[in-house]
C-alpha cells in the first residue's frame, strides 16, 4: 500500500468507525489529511515566515536575525505573516433522524467524527472553538475558547452526547446567532430535514451579522439514492410514525423531492453567500475538512 493510500483510508468513514475513542479519531482524521495535503495554498497551520527586511526604528529587537548581521554587519528583521485567529461555532444537529445508518457508520456518528476532526484542526490553528448541539432546542453549548485544555472539553462533551426527537432548527440558530458578541465563521453539520425556508433563513441571519457560515449536509447514501426494491415499512425517527410502502411505486416521487430539497440548499444557500457542501456518510470527511479550510482561507 502505497503512503497516499495509508493517508486516505483515514479518511474512510468505514474505517473510522472502527477506531476507539473519538479523541483518537479525531486526531487520525486530521493528521491524514494534513499529511495528504503536501504543498497546501491554506494559512493559519502555524505563523509562516515571509520574507527579510532591513531593521527600521522602532522593530522589536527580539525579530533581529542575529546570524544575518554576524554574515554582513547589517541588521535585519524577518517579517512575518499575520496570524488572525477566528471564534468558530460548530453546531450539530442531534435530532432522531440523524440516527440512521445504512452501512458502517450512522449520520450522528459521522457527524461526531467531523464535528472532532474540525475542532481538532481549528485548535490547531490557534483558533478559539465553540460548541453547540440542537435538536428542536438547544441540548448543550460550549462557548467559544482557545485555552489549553479546551480542545479536550469539546472532545468529552461531543462524546457524551445522546440523540433527542425532532428537528426544529430555527430557534436554535436564532438563539446562538444572538449569542454572538463578534465575527467569525459558524460550521452547521446536520441532515437538513426540517423546513428549508425557516433553516435558510436562520442561516443568512449570520450572514448579516457578518460571521461566515459553512454547512454540511449529511446524508445516507440510501436517503439520496432510494436503493429499495421489495415492500418496505418505513419509520420517522422523530415522531415514530410508520408507514408500508412499495419502492417502484414511490421511488420517483421520492428522488424528485429530495433532489428538490438538495437543489434549494445548495441554490439559496449559494446565492447568500454560505458554502453549502452536500456530505455522503461513504464519502471521506476529506472534502468536507477543504471545503472548511477553503471558507475559512477567504475569511481571513
């Protein structure tokens, strides 16, 4: 197996479901991702060194490259880029239906793991991470830091969190948007079955309020594709409502809805300015760790 490989299987929900806790999870995700980037055009891993310049009054001292002035008797200084911290809100949506799960791993479960990965990378970035998990209301919040040992009471509450009923999204966007004291970028990871026009509305809320938004859509494959052949019965996790039904019959209406749904977010969602990333529980959290790193490169 080539090293690429190694990196990307790391990246597998199917392989990430078999690791132990979500700290190491985390860590794993991100870590093979990083290592996958190689020449990466995104800042904030660390504070980059750009370039000399001659030493001008009133530098700081401490910045003097003393091994350039032994060499040539002159002082100068290396100039740094300038490392800007973010307030990141990560908010996961806990409601029952992110409780199924077709293959290895359940929507709640890739939710976690992408909702540690991020946390995991923007303390890596030095920047101050907020927690936030909704169901019809808000069911816990973390505020906003970067202080060491954060990362490990994001890491704790994230695993302790339990699934709740029905989705209701509008309240609790509203609320955290109010909560907000500055700007900086809100991550929403959740499967988006709730009313769209109430969900894009809270979202361009934030927008307004000059914080950048990204959103992850996650999905089951079979909520997207609609693979059943034989009759099947049919359970809303949210309300336990049961319904039989023949997928040839329903099939078609089925995929118009959702592909109806799917298109909204992603054309509204777009027009506003939020990034909209549909997410595959199959698909690697890979694109959904550049699809936040592009959003936040543009933020700074």
């Amino acid at each position: 197996m080539t090293a690429v490989a190694r990196e990307r299987q790391f990246l597998d929900p199917a392989v990430v479901a078999r690791l132990g806790t979500l700290e190491l999870k985390a860590r794993t995700i991100v870590e093979g991702f990083l290592s996958g980037l190689h020449r990466s055009p995104f800042k904030g891993f660390s504070v980059e060194f750009a370039e000399y310049r001659q030493y001008m009054p009133g530098d700081d001292l401490s910045t003097i490259d003393w091994k350039i002035y032994a060499r040539s008797d002159r002082y100068y200084v290396k100039k740094f880029e300038e490392e800007t911290n973010l307030d990141c809100h990560v908010m996961i949506d806990v409601s029952g239906s992110m409780a199924y799960g077709s293959g290895a791993i359940t929507k709640f479960e890739y939710a976690l793991c992408l909702a540690a990965a991020l946390g995991y990378l923007m303390t890596r970035q030095r920047d101050a991470v907020g927690l936030m998990a909704f169901d019809e209301t808000i069911v816990t919040m973390l505020p906003a830091s970067a202080r060491p040992g954060h990362l490990r009471a994001l890491l704790v509450t994230l695993d302790r969190l339990r699934l709740g009923r029905e989705t209701h999204m509008s309240k609790p966007l509203n609320q955290l948007c109010e909560a907000l004291t500055k700007r900086g970028m809100v991550v929403l990871i959740s499967d988006l079955l709730d009313d769209p026009e109430g969900v894009i509305r809270g979202l361009k809320h934030f927008q307004f309020r000059g914080s950048d938004v990204v959103v992850f859509h996650v999905l089951d494959p079979d909520e997207i594709e609609f693979p059943f052949n034989r009759a099947t019965r049919f359970e809303d996790l949210e309300t336990s409502e049961e319904v039989m039904a023949v997928p040839g019959v329903v099939r078609a209406h089925y995929l118009a809805e959702i592909g109806r749904l799917i298109e909204r977010y992603r054309r509204e969602l777009g027009a506003a300015g939020i990034d909209y990333t549909l997410v595959p529980t199959s698909q690697p959290l890979e694109m959904a760790l550049l699809s936040y790193l592009s959003t936040r490169a543009r933020a700074l």
